[in-house]
C-alpha cells in the first residue's frame, strides 16, 4: 500500500531527502507521494524512511492504493 501525507503536514522538508524512489514532491499546501511511485521502501529498507522522520506523524496508508508486499518489491524491481 502506498503512503500518502495528511495534516497536518507543516512542509518541513524532512521526509523528501530520505525517499529513495523520489515519490515525495512539494505540493499545495503540504508535501505529495506518488502512489506510484512509493513501494514504503520495499527493496530499499526494512521500514519506510519518511515516517521515521517526520515530526508531525502525518505520513499513512493511503486507502486507495492497497499492496501486498510482493507488488511493492515488484514496483521497486521496475523502477531500477
């Protein structure tokens, strides 16, 4: 499942620099993750890095973009 960011997101820039798949980008008026682009770090690390930075808490399952772990290593595997 992808990862998506809610408020209350205050735009710090911590978890962009830290998204081995680039999926994080600026947006209006907080930060966006490409659903297909994000894979949680799946074939990068053991969890996804963006939450262990952000100071907010504000990065969760998206709902609409439900996962299994061997569809997030595939989409990794692709993005090489």
């Amino acid at each position: 499942m992808a990862l998506m960011i809610v408020d209350p997101c205050t735009a710090c820039d911590a978890c962009e620099p830290v998204c081995p798949n680039e999926a994080i980008k600026a947006g209006d008026p907080f930060y966006i993750i490409d659903p297909m682009k994000c894979t949680e770090c799946v074939g990068e690390e053991d969890e996804p890095q963006c939450k262990l930075v952000c100071p907010e808490a504000c990065i969760v399952q998206n709902p609409d973009w439900e996962e299994t772990e061997e569809e997030l290593q595939a989409k990794h595997d692709a993005m090489q």
